[in-house]
C-alpha cells in the first residue's frame, strides 16, 4: 500500500526544505566564500581548515548549553512555536549579514550566531514529530522530511552556485554574488517555514509551571537527567548517537573545506556535493520504505558500518574523481542514519516530553559535529595531514556502533 503524508506531515516537512537550504550552503559555498577571506588575511590552508573547524564546535558548545534548556521551555504549553520562530529568524538574519560581511573574524562570529540559532531551531522542530504523526508512521514521514529537504534545498543552491560561478558574466562582483546567494536562502528558508508556523497546534505539553518559567525549566531537564539514569536503552542510544552523528555531520560540515584544502577545483566540489544531495533523495525514501519491512536498527547498523568505511576512505583521497565517489556514497547512506535515528528516538522517549527529550539528543546530533571536528581539526594541525584528521573520525563510529547494539539490545522501561 502506498503511503500517503496527511496535510499537517506535509507543512511539517516543508521546514526541512527550508532548513536543508542553510545546510547545504554550510557545506558548499559557504567554506568557499571563508577560504577566500582566510587567503586575503594570509592564513594558510592548515590553519584554515582548523579555524572552520573550531568556529563550528564553538556553535555546538551554545547549542549544548541552550539546546535543553529551550528544549524543555518548549514543552509547556503555547511555547513551542514561539520558540521556534525566534530561533529560526536569528539564523536567517545571521545567514543575511553573512553575505555582507569582508573580514574572516567576524565572518566566523556571525557564522557561529547563525549556524547555533539554525540548530536551536531543529531542536524545536525536531520535538513537533509527534505532535504532527503517530509513532506507526514516524519513520516514513522522518525520511520523508529529509528526502525532501535534499532534493528541495536544491533549488536556491542552483541559483546560488550560477550567481558565484558566473557573477563576473552578469555584471556583479564576487562579494556581491554571495550576499545575494545568502540572502536568498534566507528567504527561502523563511518562505518554507511559514505553513508549519500558520498551522501547528502542540498537542503534547506539560502543564503552565507557576512561578518562575526558567527556573522551572531548569527543574523539569534535571528530571530528565534523572530519568536517564534509570532508562539505559535511551542512555546507551544518545551515548552511540553522539558518537557516530558527530561523524556524519563534520563529513556533511566539513567536506568542501576539506576538499578546498586539498586543492582540489572548487567548481568541481560544490558540483560533486550537489549529486551528494539528488542521489540523497530517492535513498532517504528507499530507507524509510525498507523501515516497514526491516528493522530500524538494523539499518541504522548497516548505515554506522558504511561511515565508518567511508572515514577510512577519506585518508587516501587525493583526486577530484575520488571526491565524486565520496559524494555518491555519503548520499546513499547520509539521509537514512539522518531519519531512522530520529524516528528510532521519537519511538522511545515520552510524546510529552519531546522537547526535554529532543534538546539533549540536538546536543549529541544535529546542534553540529564537536568532537569530530575538534578531532579533524587536532589530528591535521598536530600531523600537517588533512587526510589524516578525516581518516581518524573512523574510531567514532566504531564506538558509535558498539553502543548503538547496546541500546538496541537493552528492553525499553
């Protein structure tokens, strides 16, 4: 039987194709326009793939500390989207001044703003999951939403790549071109986000707390904290995510800057992560189909596997024609360790305690990679190697691993 999104599952998934846009732009041109700034300033190619590095773990370090608190303020009722909007209209507005901005330090300044902003903001919607599907459905309409995303952020990409690859021909500056491609995706982003907006009604939310909110919130996480002491499949499993998702993403955060350090043709990469996102599509739709009929776990299993491979992968790369295998593989495997885990998640927390739920698993995921670009960044710095730093993410996914079947294997409380 074909299965068919709801009208509320449909307006959820349309901020993936909002988000998705900042995301890819994180991992494209972004870099790109960095390592243009970096050059003009003298920093060499080292040094500039650290300082993208440690910029990003800085923005996971905000998201660690606000990402649960929000997280839980977001569970009392009426609060959830306000909550969002917030944090999506900081991200975008910071997307908007990047774009204009010319010195590298302050670039970073305002990177760090937008991209912890945007993972606050996944926090929330992340949390939403069950308010707008059931738990039967979680795992399509969550491959659905990434499938979507990937194949829908590239449209203002497209736009974006033809103004900074062809700006020259059109009349416009560098500079020009990319305030323009950022500024686009924030619109974008916004456009996408306004029927969740219109439209979300949170249905499961713990009660007003009298008194002071803040603090309350405060004392609902360390209840939370608490529970996780006493739950051990939910403790293993963010143990696991933590390890094998900071891998995916310093690989989705961090490819052009590495390929960029590399040498290699910057036309080339952003072509090359533009087939990551289309072959992305129909594989995040295959995975979620594959749901119904495997084990979640065991393709989030074979998927851990399939990074790890890709990791070690990453420490003989050296041609453009390797980046291009790299970028089909990832896409193969990169929506379905996205989707299932976030599903498998929504399936075995409290619904009214998603958002609680939902700010500490952002810490360990999508708030973006800590410790795997602080591995990269350490391992190229200390060797002088950037293949090096890439090819050692590989020993997080073996611990990813390892407490992903502890998790799996531990009954549910």
């Amino acid at each position: 039987m074909k299965f068919k999104l709801n009208d509320m599952e449909k307006k959820w998934i349309l901020y993936d194709v909002g988000n998705s846009a900042f995301t890819l732009l994180i991992a494209t041109i972004m870099p790109i326009y960095f390592n243009y700034l970096a050059d003009q300033a003298g920093i060499s190619e080292v040094n500039y793939l650290a300082y993208w590095g440690y910029a990003t773990s800085a923005a996971t370090i905000i998201v660690a500390v606000l990402g649960p608190v929000l997280g839980a303020a977001s569970d009392t009722k009426g609060r959830r989207k306000k909550i969002f909007l917030v944090s999506l209209l900081i991200g975008a507005l910071g997307c908007v001044f990047l774009g204009f901005t010319q010195s590298w330090i302050w670039f970073l300044l305002l990177f760090v703003i937008a991209k912890s902003a945007y993972s606050l903001s996944l926090v929330v919607y992340d949390s939403m999951l069950p308010d707008v599907t059931t738990d039967d459905r979680a795992d399509q309409v969550s491959a659905q939403g990434y499938a979507w995303g990937y194949i829908g952020s590239c449209i203002p990409f497209i736009l974006s790549l033809m103004l900074v690859l062809f700006y020259d021909k059109i009349g416009l500056t560098m500079k020009t071109a990319m305030g323009i491609s950022f500024l686009l995706v924030a619109v974008w982003w916004i456009v996408m986000s306004l029927p969740l907006l219109k439209n979300y009604r949170q249905k499961h939310y713990q009660s007003v707390a009298s008194g002071n909110n803040l603090a309350a919130s405060f004392r609902r996480l360390k209840g939370v904290f608490s529970e996780l002491k006493n739950n051990r499949k939910i403790l293993f499993f963010l143990i696991a995510f933590f390890f094998y998702i900071d891998g995916v993403y310093t690989i989705i955060d961090m490819a052009t800057a590495y390929g960029t350090a590399l040498g290699l043709d910057s036309t080339g990469l952003l072509l090359a992560l533009l087939v990551t996102q289309i072959v992305a599509f129909p594989a995040a739709l295959i995975f979620g189909r594959l749901a119904g009929k495997v084990s979640a776990s065991r393709l989030i299993t074979v998927s851990i596997g399939a990074y790890f491979l890709i990791a070690l992968y990453g420490i003989i790369l050296k041609e453009q024609y390797q980046f291009w295998i790299l970028a089909v593989v990832v896409g193969i495997f990169q929506g379905a360790i996205q989707s299932m885990s976030r599903s498998y998640f929504v399936k075995i927390i409290p619904a009214d305690k998603s958002g609680e739920y939902f700010g500490i698993y952002d810490i360990c995921g999508k708030g973006a990679a800590f410790a795997g670009t602080m591995v990269v960044s350490l391992i190229s710095q200390l060797s002088g190697s950037v293949n090096l730093g890439v090819g050692a993410l590989s020993v997080m996914f073996l611990i990813g691993i390892f407490f992903f079947l502890k998790a799996d294997k531990t009954p549910l409380k």
